[in-house]
C-alpha cells in the first residue's frame, strides 16, 4: 500500500499557490474550482460561477455566456458544492466537460466513476 504524505501550507503559502493556479488556470482551457461552497447554475440564460470561499475569502463570481466560452472543461476539487440540472444541460450544449475529483475517484458529468487514481 502506497504511503500517504501530508504536509500543513500556512495561510500565505496556501494563498500563493492559490493564485499560482489562478494565473494559469485563466490563460487555459479548464476551470478549477477548489473554494468551498463553489457552484454553477444558469440564471438569464448565462452559466453563473461561484468560485466559492478559498482561505475565508469569497472568490468574485465568473459569467459565461453562450457561444463566448473560452473552457472546455470544469473541475471541481471541493468537497462540497452544487451543480443545477439547468446548468449540466447548459454546459453540454457549449461542450464543456464537468468533471469532480474526490478521494482518488474522477466523476464525469456524462457518467459514473470514469476513472480510479488511488494507487492500490
């Protein structure tokens, strides 16, 4: 069995890794979402991101509009959030992929479990 390392980042190394990821996150196309409480819905025709809390800090909300959206693929790396059937059905029509990670496991909004990363 592999062995598990953790190591504890103080609030200034957590919240400059954070904005490392931001950095290049926003020049790609893939959205992570790692605040807690993060969500999507479609309000106005419009996918509405809560980028959630990170550090307790709530994140600016992002706006997508269809036909503009530069990603192709949303992750989600919280253990808590929420997504509306609305915004799974608005997201399939601008082709993006919703996919959650969680405890080893990748789920795709287009099924069950695709894939398991634990290394056992």
């Amino acid at each position: 069995m592999a062995s598990i390392h953790s190591y504890k980042y103080s609030m200034e190394e957590s919240a400059r890794y954070a904005s490392l990821a931001d950095d290049v996150m926003s020049n790609g196309s893939t959205l992570v979402l790692n605040g807690h409480g993060c969500g999507l819905r479609v309000r106005n025709k419009a996918l509405h991101v809560n980028q959630g809390s990170l550090l307790g800090v709530e994140r600016e909300p992002i706006i997508y509009y269809k036909g503009t959206v530069p990603i192709r693929t949303i992750v989600f790396m919280v253990r808590s959030g929420n997504i509306s059937l609305e915004a799974l059905h608005w997201c399939k029509e601008q082709n993006i992929s919703i996919v959650m990670h969680r405890h080893g496991w990748l789920y795709s909004a287009r099924g069950s479990p695709t894939q398991d990363l634990s290394s056992d």
